[in-house]
C-alpha cells in the first residue's frame, strides 16, 4: 500500500485515467478520447458521443472531472470518495493527506507533529 502513496504525478495520472477508461467501457459509453489540444482547452479528454465531458486535463494542467473549467488542481463536479480501512504510514511525502480511515468512523488528515508527522482527526 505504501507504494502507491509515491506514485508520481503521472503515474497517477495516467492511473486515474485508465480506470476512468474502463469504467467507461464496462458501462458501454459511446464516445470520443482526444489526446490533444480540443474546443474544450484540454490538452486530453474523455468525452460521451453527444459531447459530455467526462474527463479533462485544462492546458494548465488542472483536471476536471465533469466540469470543463477546473479552477485548482483537481477539480471535481459530484461526489468524490476516498477512504482506507486503516491508515497508511503519515509521511512528509503524504503531508496534507485526507482520508476516511473506514474502520474508525472518523476523516483523517497527515500532519506534522514533534519532529515527525502523525494522522490527526478532522471531524472531532
């Protein structure tokens, strides 16, 4: 599990949009993949046949995921989910992480604490 925490921005890129790809394929989407610069301002994207944008990497490099225009780095329009059932080793490499550790019932987030970093609870 801890290696997937150091993927690097590409990998989970590129990750990130081959599961969006199968999704997509699995529930029979009809559409169009564009690996280059579109009417949208996307350098990539995944859109349906009727012209939907599912799936948008901006010139910027933001991603959107159902928005055309996304203002931060990750811009999702819907509900995003993200959840361990135990939380992963809290490094600096992940500092700013925030998960739903399942088992606990409680959002966490990886900060530094002493001379290291810790989870700390968010919703308390």
């Amino acid at each position: 599990m801890e290696k997937i925490n150091n993927l690097t921005p590409l990998m989970s890129f590129i990750l990130g949009a081959l599961v969006v790809g199968v999704i997509w394929f699995i529930n029979g989407y009809a559409g169009n993949i564009q690996s280059s610069s579109d009417s949208t301002g996307g350098i990539f994207s995944v859109a349906s046949s009727t012209g939907d944008t599912y799936f948008l990497v901006a010139q910027n490099g933001n991603v959107g995921v159902n928005t055309l225009e996304p203002a931060t780095n990750l811009d999702v329009v819907g509900t995003i989910r993200a959840w361990h059932a135990y939380a992963p080793t809290c490094t600096a490499e992940i500092e700013g992480a925030i998960v739903y550790e399942r088992l606990q019932k409680h959002f966490i987030g990886c900060m530094p604490h002493g001379t290291g970093y810790d989870w700390h609870i968010l919703d308390n």
